[in-house]
C-alpha cells in the first residue's frame, strides 16, 4: 500500500519515531514517504496515513491539528494510524499513563484510527528554548530519551500486516 508517514515535531524526538515506524513499514513491502506535518500536502494521493505529534501543554502539534481539520473528509476514506509523543507516557503512576492514553484519544477524536498508541519522547533541556525549560521543569520532568523502541516497532510492525 502507498503509505504517508507524516510527524509534528517540535524538537525531533516524534520526527525519530515516524522515520522508524516508515523503515518498518517498508520492511513490510509498503511504499512510503515521509514528511513533516508542513509539507504533507494533498492525502488523497495515498491508501493509508500514519500521523504522529509530539505533546505541547496537552495538545497535539498545532500543523497536527490543522492537516487533521483540513483533511478530515480524504482522512475518512483512507486508512489511518496515529501516535502521541509526550513525557507522561515516561512515568509509571497510573495518573501519568491515563494522561498518555488520553493524547492517543486526542488524535482518535479527530480521525477513524485503526491504530492510535502514546510513545514516550524525549527531553533535552539544551535544546529548548527557555518557556520550554521552564515548563518542563514545572512538570519535573526528568531530562532524557525515553524512546522505547522494541514497543514502537511492534506497533509499526501490526500496521503493516494489518494493511497488507
Ligand atoms: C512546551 C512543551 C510542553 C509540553 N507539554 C507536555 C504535556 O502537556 N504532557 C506531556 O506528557 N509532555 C509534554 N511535553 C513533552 C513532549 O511531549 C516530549 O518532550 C516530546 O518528546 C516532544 O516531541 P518532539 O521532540 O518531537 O518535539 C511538553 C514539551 C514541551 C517542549
């Protein structure tokens, strides 16, 4: 099937995500093209889309919400998966991981998902701008990659024989 893998990402940690679930979905036997949110242009050029966004103050990537508003009539009539990134998905009280299960609804509430999961991301406070740091710090969130990757693949490896 010809495959959109298309990502909201802010500072790379769902853009990493995206081009690994796309390297695994053509490991099995998909055509797939990769970009960011920005450039996803018209979706009526493939059979299935998987969007993925990073979690700002507990929405999705602002382009997110925007491709998913715009396109939400050619997203209808395709396949569709999606994936949250965000920190709560890091944490293991059962507070954090409803919340991480609640940003995979946030995509599910926009788009029929045959697929919707929350991955953990990432936090490099170097990288940030300084509101960034600062709200990640008032979340204490803890500095790090969290990228499980064996779960994602998974995940991505599912997508790909459920759209054979
Ligand atoms: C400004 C800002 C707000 C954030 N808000 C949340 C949040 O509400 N909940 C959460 O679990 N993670 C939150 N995060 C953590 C990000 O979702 C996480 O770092 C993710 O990996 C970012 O993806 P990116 O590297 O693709 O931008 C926030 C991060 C930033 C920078």
């Amino acid at each position: 099937m010809k495959i959109l893998v298309t990502y909201g990402s802010k500072y790379g940690s769902t853009r990493g995500i995206a081009e690994r679930v796309a390297e695994r979905l053509r490991a099995g036997g998909h055509d797939v093209t990769t970009t960011d949110v920005r450039q996803a242009g018209d979706l009526s050029d493939y059979g299935g889309v998987v969007l993925g966004s990073g979690i700002y103050a507990g929405g999705l990537h602002r382009d997110m919400t925007k491709l998913l508003t715009q396109q939400h009539d050619v997203l209808a009539g395709k396949k569709a998966a999606a994936f949250a990134v965000c920190l709560a998905a890091a944490q293991n009280t059962p507070e954090q991981k409803a919340e991480a299960e609640k940003y995979a609804q946030l995509f599910a509430a926009l788009v029929n998902c045959t697929h919707a999961a929350s991955f953990a991301g990432a936090h490099d406070p170097q990288a940030m701008w300084f509101l960034a740091r600062w709200i990640l710090k008032a979340m204490k969130a803890e500095p790090g990659d969290f990228r499980d990757w064996p779960v994602i693949e998974a995940w991505a490896d599912e997508i790909a024989s459920a759209w054979a």
